[in-house]
C-alpha cells in the first residue's frame, strides 16, 4: 500500500508541471499573433528565438507541494460464506460378476514303483503216454510208454498217475508201482526232470469203437494234468481164423489131457 501511493503523488506531480508548461507556451504563441493592417488578416509575425546565450533562464517552475494521498478508509471484509458443493452424483459402477477360481492341485511326486517280489518258485506237472503200432487184440496186454515231466523251477513231491477209459480199457494199479493212486506213497520229480515208466495196459470189452485211455498225474490229491492217447484195438468180428486144440475130461486135475480123458465126436462152439 505505500508502494502505490507514493507511485500516485509521483504521477500527480509530473501532471501538473506538464498542464504549467503548456499553458507558458500557449501565451507566447498568442502575444506573436498580429492582424495585417487592410487585409483583415492577421499575420503572425514570427519573432527568432534568441540565442541560447541571450535569452535568459527561465525560471523553474515551482515544485508542487507534495500532497498525502488520502489513507483508504478501512473497509470490514464481507464474511464469506460458502456454500456446500452438493456431491456429484455417483453413477452406478458395474460390479464383475465373481470368478471363481479352481484351485491349483500342485504336482504330486509319483511314487518310485515298488519293485514286484520275486514270484515262489513252483513246480509245473504235465503227462504224456505212447504206445505201439497195433492194433490190440481184445483182453491181450500191451506196453504203454508214460512220460511225466516237472517244467518248473521247483521239485514235485507226492507225485502219482493213473489210467483209465470209458471204453474198457485200464491199467493194473501194480503196475505204476509208488505212482499207484491207490497204495503208492508217491515220489519226487526234480524241477526240470522228466520221469518214464512203462505199465502194461488191456482192453476188456468191445463196444464197436476203440476206446480212447486218459492218463492223469497228480500232485498230492490235486489233479494237476491229464493226456488223451486214442487206443488201436482190432475189432473181433473183423475176420477169421483157425483153431486147434483137444478136447478131454481132466479126470487126474493135471491140466493135460491123460490116457483115457478123450472124447470122440464132440461138437465145439466158440464165443468172443
């Protein structure tokens, strides 16, 4: 504030000595004018400046009494009162839908595979037979060749076998010795081993089919494997032959016919 009234009385000062000036200059220019005489025209005589050395100063224009710029009346300030912003409006935001979220399984570690357990070793039993060309005469005895064999890598124990047919064929129990499934005490085929026996087989009857003969190992009571061997038998009514022979009464019981034990003129008759 006293930056600015000082700044006005410098302004002030510096009008009035410029409205002074003027004014000086204007009553010189008007006692210059002259009217030219007949002419009614006025002829303003122009009188040379005199030299700078000649005229005389002019007297300075007297410094205008500083003047004290009134002090601004005090003015109480109107308190301001503000008014409330009403808030603006809030425009409805779209809330996402909530996503749901799968929950990460991490990463099993695989177990290390448990390594099998080495499998028991066990014993594998299995039965073959063979027999001759043939063919067999009905209730004539033939070789039978039987082959047990162990594949396995283990030794059987407790082992028997046995024969037998539909077809009237058999295999006489002494014959399979300690293999008998009836009064063998059975015996021991190494792993990897075969066992041969030879027993003698027999067909007794004729049903008008060769009879196929089974052959079964066994282990224990257990029926482990069984062989199939079709048996060649000649049938008896297939052809004829010639027989020969004496017939006499055994009166001494020998077995041989004796002096005496003949007959003459007896008719025979023969069945199969």
């Amino acid at each position: 504030m006293i930056v600015s009234a000082r700044l006005a009385a410098r302004r002030s000062l510096a009008l009035v000595a410029a409205v002074a000036l003027t004014a000086t200059l204007a009553g010189t220019a008007h006692a210059s004018e002259t009217e030219a005489p007949g002419t009614g025209t006025s002829v303003v005589e122009t009188t040379p400046a005199p030299a700078a050395e000649d005229q005389p100063p002019a007297p300075e224009p007297a410094a205008p009494a500083p003047v004290e710029p009134a002090a601004p009346a005090p003015v109480d300030p109107e308190p301001v009162t503000a008014e409330p912003v009403a808030p603006a409006a809030e425009s409805p935001v779209d809330t996402p839908a909530p996503v749901e979220s799968t929950p990460v399984t991490p990463a099993e570690t695989a177990p290390e595979p448990t390594p099998a357990p080495a499998a028991a070793a066990t014993a594998q039993l299995s039965i073959s037979a063979t027999v001759g060309a043939g063919p067999f005469l009905v209730g004539r005895q033939f070789p039978v060749v039987v082959t047990i064999t162990n594949s396995g890598d283990a030794d059987a124990t407790d082992v028997r076998a046995e024969g037998y047919s539909s077809g009237y064929f058999s295999v006489d129990s002494n014959d399979w010795g300690q293999l008998s499934t009836w009064n063998g005490a059975g015996v021991t085929v190494a792993a990897g081993q075969n066992l041969v026996v030879t027993v003698d087989g027999s067909v007794s009857g004729w049903n008008g089919a060769a009879p196929v003969a089974v052959f079964a190992v066994r282990q224990g009571q257990n029926q482990v494997g069984t062989f199939q061997l079709p048996i060649p038998v000649k049938a008896p009514d297939s052809g004829t032959d010639t027989v020969g022979g004496t017939v006499f009464a055994d009166r001494d019981g020998n077995g041989f016919p004796g002096a005496g034990e003949g007959f003459a003129g007896i008719k025979v008759s023969l069945y199969a």
